[in-house]
C-alpha cells in the first residue's frame, strides 16, 4: 500500500505513521487513513476521491461501504453543512 500512496504523492503524517497527506499547491487535497485492511479517505473535493477509488481499484481489489460510518469501533458523524 505504501509504495501505491507514494506514487500518488502521498506522504506519511509525521504524528500516525497510518495517515497519508496528499497536498497540491500547499492545500490538502485528500486524506488517507490506513489500518490492516481498512481504508477511510477524505478530502474537499468529491472528484478526487472519486479518482483515487478508481486508482486504487487498479492496484487493489477493493469493496467502497460508501459513506463512512464506523471505523475501529469509532461511530463517524457528519455535519456537512458546517
């Protein structure tokens, strides 16, 4: 997995060695959270974390849940509108 991200110009957080920063022109574009054979991703814009399914999906097999609601036994919340 790492060596995918890496290609993607993804770097690994500093503080969790399971999070992977993608930033272009010194904005976070996309967000990875990586445990075991878990995978949350989140970002501003919708079309870039569409791609990076996509990219992924050549690489891995992969099952998308949709939505994020649970990870690591954590209940996800969403306020969209802020």
């Amino acid at each position: 997995m790492y060596e995918v991200l890496s290609k993607l110009s993804f770097i690994c957080a500093f503080a969790d060695d399971c999070l992977y920063i993608k930033c272009e022109n010194r904005k976070i574009t996309l967000l990875v959270l990586v445990y075991v054979d878990n995978i949350a991703v989140a970002g501003p814009d919708g079309y870039q974390i569409i791609s990076f399914k996509n990219t992924l999906s050549k690489n891995f097999e992969i099952t998308d849940l949709g939505e994020l609601k649970f990870m690591l036994s954590i209940l996800v919340t969403h306020d969209q509108a802020n």
